[in-house]
C-alpha cells in the first residue's frame, strides 16, 4: 500500500512506496507531487476571468434584462449569487492543493470508491451538457458573424435539421478546434486562459463603447426603467433568478478540486478565486447589462434578440468590427468551454473506468455526448435557459456539494487518508464500495430540491403547479433546499456510522 506524507499543509503519496495500483487508479486521477502543484494567485484569477467572459455569462445578465430587471437589479443578482458560491467553491477547492487529487477521488470519501461514480456521472452528465451549448453558441458565432463578412445570405442555405448546413459546418469546426486544443493537456490551458482572459475583456469594452456611441452616451444606458419595479413582481423573479444565477457555477463548486489540485498553494487558490469570480461576474455583468439597456435604447425593446451579444453584434455594418468581434467570441468561447466543461467530466469518464479510460479519451467522449444532446433547444429563451436549465441544474449539484462539504468539512475536518482513497481495503470503501449514506442525502436533497419545479404556460417542460405540487414553494429556491437539506441529513447520518480502519 502507498503511504501519504506531509509537506507543511500538502499531503503527498510517498515515492518510496511507488504510486497505487488496481482498478481505483490510473495516471490522471493519482494526486498531483507537491512539486508539480505550481499554478499560482494570477494562474487562478485568469482562470476564472477566462471562464467568466463568456457568452452565456453575457446572456445570463442580458437575459435578466430581458425578463424585466434594470440594470441595477440585474447586477446586484448575479454580485450576490457569485458571492454566495464562492463559498462552496473555496470550501470543496481547499482539498485540491492539500492533496492534489480531482473532484471524482475526493467524492470517494463521502460517496465510497465505486459510489463515487454516481456524482461524477452527474458533474459529467452536466458538463456534456454545457459542451454542447457552449459549441453551439460558439459555431453560431461564427456563422454569424461570417455571413455579414463574406455575404451571401448563409441563412437562405438549405436546411438541415430545420437550421442552414453552414451553420452545422461552422458548429462542427469548433468543435474539432476545442478538442485539438485539450489534446495537448492542462498546461496547455492554463497557458491559454492567462491571454485570453484580458483579450475578452477588451473585446467586451468595445462593444460597450459601439452601443454607447449609437445610443448618443450612457445616460439611455442608465435610463431604461425596470418593468417588474421593487415589489411583488420583482421578488417574484428575483429568487429563481438568484437560483439560476448560483447554478451557472454550482457546476464548478463541485469539480473545482480538477484545477485546484495544481495549486501552489491554499493562498494562491483561495485569493485566486476571490479576486476572479464574483469581481469579474460582476463587472462582466455589469458590462452585459448596460449594452442590453442601450440596445434596448437604440432598437426598441421588442426586438428578441439583444439578449444575444452575437446577434447583436451582427447589426454593425463594420467589417474590422465584426471580424474583431468573431475573433472574440471564439477565444471567450474556447476559454470557458474547455476550463469548465470538459476538463471534469474527462477526470469524471476516467474515474467510471480508469484503466480504459484516460483524460483524453474523456475528453472526447464529452465532445460527441456534447453533440448529441441537442443543445441549440436548452437556450431558446431567457425562460428556459435560466429558470429551466440553470434552476434544476443548481438544485441537483446543490445536493452533491452539500455532502462534499459536509463530509470534508464537518465528518472529517479536512482529514483524508490519501492513500486509502485507492485501496478498496480502507476506510473508504464502506459496504461493497458504497456509502448508503450519501446516497439517500443526495436522493431525499434532490427530491426537495427539483421536486416542486414549475414552469409557465407554455415555457417549459414542467406542470404550471410542479411535477410534486406540495413542493413547489421551495423551487425558487433549489440550490439551497439542495445543499442545506443534503449537509444536514448526511452529517445525522454518518453520526450513527461505525468508522472502520483499514485492512492490515
């Protein structure tokens, strides 16, 4: 058996024992050597700067404008969500440069060594998901933006699948870019997030400063009255809002562990998340929600699609412009497509079968999963996409977050045994690899979680008084019905448990 070691507050493997081997081991889910945990603050702030600037980050904080907010209500949403899951995300990313192991390995304390697959299948179920869209999004762009460049009227191509085949070409071309990039590994990425991150951000100001110059100055940016005002009807779409809000990176409070196991160390991860999530939400918010009131202020609010930067940026009839916009779109697309969404379920896929699957391979496995899910019919409208998709996105990976941290946090208090998070004879492998546990604290945290969800008359898939009406009322508030009922039920739980050691 391998046996862990200190290094001041890192736990290393001890390369006298050599690494693990069996079933529970292969290269890319092995701790990180101390030696090699080297990303630092600026390697942590650019990631998230890259992850944030991004077009359905734009579109979460257009879209609260297109529901009815002004800026000032859409801006103090998305500052307070990413406020408040910077919380589980320092909290479940400590593991990260204290062990140097993935989201899937840590999951294994709670979840035990063959349980843990249930939440990573659902990290990685999740993140396909977001693949898709984000390629999607990111090949309309670019059809887009190229149709007005070249001309030719691309919409008017024949249709495949009820949308134009240059459109699917252009989806397909992305895709193929985004997978020939993460073939060449994690350093790979951290190299391109440290210049994209402010590439975006300057692309962002630009189309700030176009819309701010059409719309004749800042005042009608700032003027565009809110339509839900402060009372009952703002309420009404300020939690489910601030739910979907939080589930954007509720995604991320789980598998944040993939990137910060490479950290220098608790410092570098934990002021490089402060410093890079909410501040740059907010101001990319910020950013999002002004250029929305101005083109609202310039086109009329009856126009759909403002909400859509790519779409809108489409109305300028600047080649330099809309050539430099499409440069943009696809560096911020890339950025966050494969920090976010395809480094966790390639570690995740690795995990189900370590020893025929590796990162890559997960990698790719994502990218067709990403493909074939239909990911153009998940951001239809604001409605869909944030109350949806975001809602019950946040509610399931609430109930996985809150046993992550309370098994960490509260059962263990920060302390693993590293070496038995491979070795089926250990502590963690409970009763044939599973923690019942865990399991009925993520099922019941579920249940109450996602159970009540709604939807209106004709805007999405669900009953207009829930799918289980006597839990609807707490469906505006998933994320947190999710993390705190699941948190509480597991630590009753695991009170009762018999701790057993490992096999000598």
């Amino acid at each position: 058996m391998a046996i862990a070691e200190s290094a001041g507050d890192r736990v290393e493997l001890s390369a006298d024992a050599g690494p693990p081997s069996g079933p529970y081991a292969n290269p890319d889910l092995l701790p990180v050597p101390v030696a090699k945990r080297t990303w630092t603050t600026y390697n942590f702030t650019a990631l998230w700067i890259g992850m944030a600037h991004n077009i359905p980050s734009w579109t979460l904080a257009s879209g609260l404008v297109a529901l009815g907010m002004d800026w000032k209500q859409a801006v103090l949403t998305i500052a307070l969500a990413n406020v408040i899951v910077l919380v589980p995300m320092l909290l479940t990313g400590h593991a990260g440069p204290k062990y140097g192991i993935p989201f899937p390995v840590l999951a294994r304390a709670s979840f035990g060594l063959r349980g843990a697959n249930l939440p990573a299948l659902v990290r990685a179920a999740v993140a396909c998901c977001w693949f898709g869209i984000q390629t999607w999004i990111g090949g309309q762009g670019i059809f887009v933006l190229l149709d007005r460049v070249v001309g030719g009227d691309w919409a008017a191509a024949r249709q495949i699948g009820g949308y134009p085949w240059p459109l699917w070409l252009c989806f397909v071309l992305f895709w193929v870019l985004e997978l020939a990039i993460i073939a060449r590994g994690m350093d790979t990425l951290r190299r391109f997030e440290n210049w994209a991150a402010p590439f975006v951000l300057v692309g962002a100001v630009v189309l700030l400063i176009w819309i701010s110059v059409k719309a004749g100055g800042l005042g009608p940016l700032l003027d565009q009255p809110s339509q839900l005002g402060w009372g009952h009807d703002f309420w009404k779409v300020f939690f489910p809002s601030l739910m979907g809000m939080i589930g954007f990176w509720s995604t991320l409070s789980l598998n944040i562990p993939d990137f910060t196991r490479f950290g220098a160390g608790q410092r570098a991860q934990a002021w490089g998340q402060s410093l890079g999530l909410p501040t740059t939400m907010t101001a990319f918010a910020l950013l999002s929600v002004l250029v929305t009131s101005g083109a609202q202020a310039v086109y009329g609010t009856k126009d759909a699609t403002l909400w859509d930067p790519v779409a809108l940026t489409a109305k300028s009839g600047n080649e330099i412009g809309l050539l430099y916009a499409l440069l943009t779109v696809l560096v911020a697309t890339v950025s966050v497509n494969i920090a976010a969404n395809v480094v966790s379920p390639a570690y995740d896929l690795s995990h189900l079968a370590p020893k025929l699957v590796n990162f890559r391979t997960g990698a790719l496995i994502t990218g067709v999963v990403g493909v074939i899910i239909f990911p153009w019919k998940l951001i239809s409208t604001p409605e869909l996409y944030i109350f949806t998709w975001l809602g019950v996105v946040g509610g399931v990976l609430g109930t996985v977050a809150g046993v992550l941290i309370a098994d960490y946090w509260i059962v263990r208090r920060t302390v693993l045994h590293l070496d038995e998070l491979y070795d089926p004879r250990g502590r963690y492998w409970y009763a044939g690899g599973w923690n019942w546990r865990a399991v009925v604290a993520f099922a019941v945290g579920g249940v109450l979680a996602i159970g009540g969800s709604y939807s209106a008359p004709g805007a999405g898939p669900f009953p207009e008084d829930g799918m289980i009406p006597f839990l609807e009322p707490l469906a505006d508030y998933g994320w947190a019905v999710g993390l705190t009922s699941s948190l509480v039920l597991y630590v009753a739980l695991m009170r009762t448990a018999r701790p057993r050691t490992a096999a000598v």
